[in-house]
C-alpha cells in the first residue's frame, strides 16, 4: 500500500512538472533583440513633452501601429474643413477598387458643382469648365492637389448620384474605418450644421488611405496642378520644407479656423499629425512639423509577431492532434520611446485545458506586451489551425489523465 501511495505520488509529481513546464515552454518568445546595438545614455531618460500647439486638438499618431503618441482634446468633435476631401479620396478609391467607377470615366462639372464650389463662390476651386467632362483621374487630382469644391462636388454626383448620397457611404466607410465622432453632410467640408470630425478619427482616416489606397494617397503629394490656363500650388507648404513629408491636406474656414494633416516617412517609420483649429497658415504648418519632429526623435515602431505565424504553443486534449499552434490575425507593431526595445516583455494568458475540437481562427487567450508594467500592445491569440475530435480511445485516455491531473 505505501509503495502504491508512494508511486501514485512521484507520477502526480513528475505530472505537475511536466505541466509546469509545458506551461513555461508555452510563453510567447520575447521580441528579439537588436544585435549589437547599445541604447545611447540619453535615450533611457523620460521621453520630453511634445511641443506647445496653438490650436483646438492636435495628435501625433504612429501610422503602423496606430499608436497615439501625444495629443489634446483628440475626440472633440469639430469643423474638419477641407480636410473632409481626404474621407472623399477614400470613398472614390474604395468604389473604384469595387468595380463602381473607373479612373477613365468621364465626369461632368455639373452646373450645381460649379455655383456651389466654383470660382464665384468664395472657396478654393479647380476650374473645370462647367458643362464639360474630364477623366475622373484629373478631376480628383483638381480636388486634392487644388482643394477644388466644385470638383469634390462633381465627382460626389458622378460615384452616388447626389451629394446626400455621397455623405451616405461617406459616413458609411468612417463607420467601418473606426471613426466614431464624425459625421459628413457633404463632400468638401464646407460649413453645414452636423459635419464634424475629430483629430483622432482624422488620423486614423489618413492611416487608412496610406494602407488601403497608396494609389490615391499618392496624389496629395503632388506640388501644383494645372486646369487650362490655371495652375494652382498645393497648400501643404510641409511639401517644399520638409522631403519625408508627402501629405495629407490642409483646411480653412471661418468656423475651422486654420487646419492640416500632415503625414511623414523616415526610414521605416511613418507618422501622421492633426492639427485643428490652429490660428494661421504658417502656425498649422510650424505645429506640424515640430510634432513630426518630436515624434521621430522619441520614438519608434517595431513588428513583434507576424500574422499567421506562431507565436506559442498549447496543449489539446481529446484531440486528433496533441499540440494546437497560437498566432496572431494581424501583425502585432509596438511603439515605444527609443532605447526601450530591450525592456519589453510579452506575457499569454490562455486558458489552462484546452479540450477539441476547435476551429481555425478562434480566439483562444490573448497576448500582452507590457513596458515597465504598463501593457504598450494587446491582441487576441488565435487558432492557426483547426483541430478535430481524436477517435473514441484517444478521447478515453485523454480523459483519464484530465481526471488524473484534477486529482
């Protein structure tokens, strides 16, 4: 009797060590790090507050990631002024991508388009001809490049047939990118009662068109665009200062007061900056680029765990394969204040018996990545494979040794 107490006891031992270090083999592999590289003495102090803004709301948003690194009163909803052309960009790319426009068809400035945004009003303008077509192509680089309302106009009625229709799928397309404190009434962003959008929404609408659209987010880095006998300049002057930047679109209204967003590529980074309400053309533009400038300085952008790819391993029970393989359904990036790389630390909470059949994809814990005790990163942890039911004994014994285990 004692010897059988006394095996049962070494076996439930040499169990929980298994388990033990099953469970410990299961943890996510730390970020890898940099070879050879030794943080400088002065990236392991706080990172400095961002620059003084003059303006209602501002943001500095990581593009890859979608962190925001610094900002004020970034949910406020606000006139968004012509920046509101930048959601029409994306609304046009998206149609055409679905097959619903072509960059070839030929777009009529309306009547409507040319008295509404046209020379004789007193916005900015394309000047196209009213009562003529051009390629849709041309007509938008009038409206981004120019900041054409009539051409904004125009184009609104050729893709949806009318301005509210337009707004319609404008609001549609925010509610599926995330922007959850704008609303459109029309394509061009001049006043109207209810047409608002926030620094934040504004950031994550330029995020989008960078990551789905490259195509067209390349036209708000083109200078100047000529019209017949008109060439206007595009009134981003970041463009001509500074050569990382490539974008987005400035805005100005009475109500608005003076806004830009701005957006800059630096080796492998790219962040894009809002700035609203500011006070003059030359203050949205100076803001900017200071918040472009900190945002470089101090931080910096790392992809941790591809999609699709393992990230940790688990045990199944009753499962036609023992082993289940964790990934993540998007890339996990991290941005973090420069020299911290080394300090992160993934952490997996996954439940501890996992028993089949489970489905490609399901969500089966969560992974953190956590910085001197704050979590900088959180995905779920997916299946990346299916794992089906073992046969009638494989589920038998398994659930012996689950009953083993609980004893």
């Amino acid at each position: 009797m004692k010897a059988h107490v006394a095996l049962r006891a070494a076996a439930i031992a040499a169990l929980t060590t298994f388990t033990f270090g099953m469970a410990f083999a299961q943890q996510p592999a730390p970020a890898p790090t940099p070879a050879a590289q030794q943080a400088p003495a002065s990236d392991a102090l706080p990172v400095p507050p961002p620059p003084e803004v003059v303006g209602t709301a501002w943001i500095v948003m990581d593009a890859a990631s979608g962190n925001v690194l610094a900002g004020e009163n970034i949910d406020q909803p606000l006139e968004p002024a012509s920046i509101t052309k930048v959601m029409t960009s994306y609304v046009i790319a998206a149609e055409m991508a679905g097959g619903k426009v072509s960059e070839d068809d030929q777009v009529m400035m309306t009547e409507h388009a040319w008295r509404t945004g046209g020379a004789g009003t007193d916005g900015s303008y394309s000047g196209f001809e009213v009562n003529k077509t051009a390629p849709l192509i041309q007509m938008e680089k009038g409206m981004v490049v120019q900041s054409g309302n009539d051409a904004a106009i125009a184009l609104a009625q050729h893709v949806a047939g009318s301005v509210d229709a337009f707004a319609s799928l404008m609001n549609m397309y925010a509610e599926r990118i995330g922007m959850k404190n704008s609303h459109f009434v029309n394509p061009t962003g001049l006043p109207a009662e209810g047409h608002v959008s926030s620094a934040r929404d504004l950031a994550l609408l330029g995020r989008a068109l960078i990551h789905d659209f490259p195509k067209a987010y390349s036209y708000n880095s083109i200078r100047e665009f000529t019209v017949g006998p008109i060439t206007q300049p595009n009134r981003n002057v970041l463009l001509w200062r500074d050569q990382s930047v490539d974008g987005i679109k400035t805005g100005h209204t009475s109500g608005a007061g003076y806004c830009l967003m701005a957006s800059a590529e630096r080796g492998d980074q790219r962040l894009i900056t809002v700035v609203l309400g500011s006070s003059s053309e030359k203050q949205r533009a100076d803001d900017s680029q200071a918040l472009l400038n900190w945002g470089f300085r101090f931080y910096e952008t790392h992809k941790l765990y591809d999609a699709g790819k393992q990230v940790a391993e688990q045990k199944v029970w009753k499962g036609a394969t023992d082993q289940l393989q964790l990934g993540v359904a998007e890339p996990l990036l991290v941005t973090i204040p420069r020299g911290r790389y080394e300090r992160l630390k993934p952490m997996m909470d996954v439940p501890r018996t996992l028993v089949a059949p489970i489905a490609k994809g399901q969500q089966i814990g969560t992974v953190k990545v956590m910085l001197d005790d704050k979590v900088v990163a959180q995905r779920p942890l997916v299946a990346l494979d299916a794992v089906e039911e073992g046969g009638f004994f494989k589920r038998l014994w398994d659930e012996f040794w689950m009953w083993w285990e609980s004893v």
